[in-house]
C-alpha cells in the first residue's frame, strides 16, 4: 500500500517536491515519473483559476504525486473551494502566528476549525457514506504548512511552531534573506544559517516538519546538508526555474 505524504512526513522519510508554476496537468505527470512525492501548486504569483487547478489536482492524484496548494493569503472562502478539490496540503504565505491560528480555522471542519460543510464536493467524493467520518479523515489528513519568510516570524518561531494543528513549518528562502538583509542569500550564509538553525529546533521542540526550497542551488551536497540539519521536505525550485535552467545548458553546448 502506498504511503500518503503525511505518512511518509510522519515516519520520518526526507521528501522532496517543486513548485508548479506552469500549470500543464501533463507537467504534474512528469514530476510524478521523475519520482518527486509532492508538487506544491502556486496561486499566489502565477495566474491560476480554479477550473485549471481542478484539472492539475486530478492529473496529481492519477498519477500518485501529492498535490498542495500555495493560496496567496489566508482567505478562508479560497481554502474551503481548494480543499473541496481534495488538495493534500495548503501552505500560505508570510505565516505569523495570527495568520496560521486562521489558517486551522479555515481548514478544519468543527469542532477544530469552522470549515464550512458541503458534502457535494470532489474530496467527499461527491458523496460521503458517513459525514462525520469523513470530516475526522479530512481534519487528520490535510496537511498545513505555513511558508515562513520573515525576520519577524523567525523572532516568533517558538510560538508559531507550538500552534495546534500546524503541520510544519516551509521555509521560504528568498524572501527570508531579503527580510535578513541579505538578498538572494542561501543557507550557507551566517543570517540564513542561524534563522534555518532556530526554526530546527522550534519545530523538534514542537514535532513539527521542516521544509524549505534549494532555489537554484541544484546540488547534491548542498540538498543533503539541509537534510542532515533537519529538512525533512526538500522542494527543487519552480518547474519554470528547472526548464529555464535545463534549457540554458542546452543551448550552451552550442556555444
């Protein structure tokens, strides 16, 4: 039987994802034959409907990839409509702890959350046998990952990381190394290191996952030191970054 993304999360495997922003189903299915556990689907910067992320969700779950969803903010109407499409996960941007407290609300049906109820939706499966055991199995297996991305957030780390019901905890390395002042940073630089460092272990104080994206450092070493340091989600940059940069050495060898 094949383990779910929290499963895997939880029995302590190192996962890896990418970012989709192109928003091709048939893109879902390659990350899927490369071997990638999860696609995280952004809402936040590219220009998706909801209509194309049903489609990217069903190519997701067809093909054995985990699909989660970065919303732009904490809206809970967008969190309810994206979680009726059986999303896996939801990660919001520049989590505080005020933002992710929101972030369960919305998530979790009653009595964890005020999720509204409807059981005419893709993730009951246009139906459920048994409502009550169906919202249980959703309030246990939706993933929650507030991204965190500011200096703020890493001064507020013990908190955040002790709220009920977050999952883990994503770091997002770029706008964290502006927010340090250090743009375009990455964890070997000290401010970076130190931030990566406390979130560790706020989240091993609290039993929280850690993910957190190697940007454009596509490198072996680099990926398994944040793995020894305690990332347990690590997610290759975006699909248009992966093209970009493959597309580049192509056309290199030409020159």
């Amino acid at each position: 039987m094949t383990l779910s993304l929290r499963e895997r999360f939880a029995r302590g495997d190192a996962v890896t994802g990418i970012i989709g922003f192109i928003g091709a189903p048939m893109t879902i299915e390659i990350f899927a034959r490369a071997g990638i556990d999860f696609v995280m689907i952004d809402m936040e910067h590219c220009p998706m409907d909801m209509d194309r992320l049903a489609h990217l969700i069903r190519a997701a779950d067809a093909a054995g990839i985990a699909p989660l969803v970065r919303v732009p903010e904490v809206d809970a109407g967008l969190i309810k409509r994206v979680l009726n499409l059986a999303a896996a996960g939801i990660v919001i941007p520049h989590g505080t702890r005020a933002s992710c407290e929101a972030l369960v609300r919305a998530a979790r049906y009653a009595p964890e959350g005020d999720r509204g109820a409807c059981p005419i939706v893709r993730a009951t499966r246009y139906w459920p046998d048994d409502w009550n055991a169906y919202a249980a199995k959703a309030n246990r297996d939706v993933m929650l990952l507030p991204l965190i991305e500011d200096k703020e957030s890493i001064d507020d780390i013990e908190a955040i990381a002790a709220t009920p019901g977050i999952d883990g905890l994503f770091i997002g390395p770029y706008d964290l190394s502006i927010s340090v002042g250090a743009p375009g940073a990455d964890f070997n630089h000290p401010a970076m290191s130190a931030a990566l460092d406390r979130v560790a272990s706020a989240c091993r104080a609290h039993g929280k996952h850690i993910v957190t994206t190697i940007g454009d450092r596509q490198e072996r070493d680099y990926s398994r030191g944040l793995v020894a340091r305690g990332v347990q989600g690590l997610v290759f940059a975006t699909d248009a970054l992966v093209l970009l940069q493959a597309c580049q050495r192509m056309v290199s060898f030409t020159r």
